[in-house]
C-alpha cells in the first residue's frame, strides 16, 4: 500500500514575492519609529535607500531575520520552476538551465548583501555593493529566462503569461531609463533611491503570476510513502523479505 498526497506550490511563489516587501517595509518602519531615517513616501520622494532604511538598530534585526531565511526560499522557487518546466516538456534545455543557474547565483549574492548589511568596513561596503548589484541583475535575467519559456505555451494562463511579459518590459525600460534620470535630476540621490524601491517592488509582482501558472497546469508536488503490507510491521520482515518502513518518494507533477 503507498498512500500518496499533493502538495499545493503556489504559496511558495506568494511567499517569494510577499516576504521581501514585508522585510523592506517592516524594516523601515522600525527605522523610522527609532528616529534612523526620515519618514516619506520613498517610491516617490526617495529620502531614503532600502539598504539605508534596513542598516541600523532593531531594523537592521529585523531585516536580517526575514532575508536570511528568504534567500532559501528563494532558491526553492527557481528549482521548482526548472522541474515545472521539465515536466511541462518545454524546448531549450540550455535556457532551463541558464534560468535556474542565474537564480539560484542571484540568491547567494543576496546572502552576502544581506549578511554584510549594517557592518561597518570599505571591504564589507564592496561586499555588500556586488551583492546587491549581481543579486537584482541576476534574479531579474531569470525572470526574463522563464518569461520566454513559457510565453507560447498555451498551458500557462494568458494573464500570466502578459502579466510577466508586462513586469520584465516595465523593469527593462526602468533601468535604461534610470541612466539619463540620475544624470539629469537636481537630487541625483532621491531619483536612485525611488527608482531602487520601484524596481524592486517590480521584480516581486513578479512571482506571484508564477503561483497562478503553477495552480492553472496543476503543478503538485507529490509525496509516496510506501506501507509494508504483510508480515511484522515492527520488526520489518515480511513473507518477501525485509520490508522498508516509511520509504518515500517525492515527485513534481504539472
């Protein structure tokens, strides 16, 4: 006998998009409640970084405590959506694996940004500079990556199919035309502040559209856990031989 249950991935995908705006902002209200940096709209106004919103005091705790852990989470994420695509049967393997090998890069840079946050040091502050820089970029190449994967499979819903094709096009043209804005703008600072809080909440819309192209191809991951029919369950021999208590297989199934 091998009962077998479904595991539903969406919430894997909310969770990759949802923690990070969570972190950013609980992290800049701690900051802004412990009189570390000026209260604003930042989308807008800038006044802050998120690296500065999430550098000192309680929220640089606050911030280390959900990235860290995030940073697994996030690396979950882009090996499932290498099996989705695999099992979904899509063509360009050496794209499959760019995608993943650029996310999963991407999320171990975010370690040692997030790591480094906060301490003092030109060494860490180069650390820090790369980890952020190579983590965006990185993250957002995979995103674009799996876009082109699963833009003409009929499988994947259209809305999320547009809805990633719209963000990755929203993010691309941010960042050309971030390069005149910070050159051109009277405070250079606040226009790369709003524009790094913009961008970011970008590439976290993101994730969410691959939880309703997961639920609409019935991605599952699938546990099997194999029960001895016959024979001493406790000591594990059986009319066949030993038996194997508690054997378990795990698949991904679209």
């Amino acid at each position: 006998m091998k009962p077998s249950r479904r595991y539903d991935l969406a919430w894997i995908a909310w969770m990759t998009g949802l923690l990070p705006i969570v972190a950013a902002h609980l992290a800049y209200g701690v900051a802004i409640a412990e009189q570390q940096t000026p209260a604003c709209f930042p989308y807008w106004e800038g006044c802050v970084s998120i690296s500065r919103a999430a550098r000192h005091g309680s929220a640089n705790f606050v911030f280390k405590a959900l990235m860290l852990p995030y940073t697994g989470l996030l690396m979950l994420y882009w090996m499932l959506c290498w099996l989705w695509l695999n099992q979904l049967g899509t063509a360009l393997r050496a794209r499959r694996n760019a995608m993943l090998a650029l996310g999963l890069v991407g999320a171990l840079f975010l370690i040692l940004y997030a790591t480094f946050l906060g301490v003092k040091g030109e060494t860490y502050e180069w650390l820090r500079r790369y980890g952020t820089t190579v983590y965006f970029s990185f993250t957002v190449l995979a995103q674009m990556l799996l876009t082109s994967l699963v833009t003409g499979d009929p499988r994947v819903p259209p809305p999320a199919r547009h809805a990633k094709q719209g963000l990755c096009l929203a993010m691309l043209v941010l960042g050309v035309a971030s390069i005149p804005m910070q050159h051109l703008a009277a405070d250079r600072d606040a226009v790369v502040n709003a524009i790094e809080w913009t961008y970011a909440l970008l590439m976290m819309a993101f994730f969410p559209f691959t939880a309703l192209a997961w639920r609409a191809t019935g991605a599952a991951v699938q546990v099997t856990v194999a029960i001895p029919s016959g024979g001493d369950a406790e000591s594990g021999a059986g009319p066949a031989g030993p038996a194997r208590n508690g054997d378990r297989q795990a698949t991904i199934s679209p």
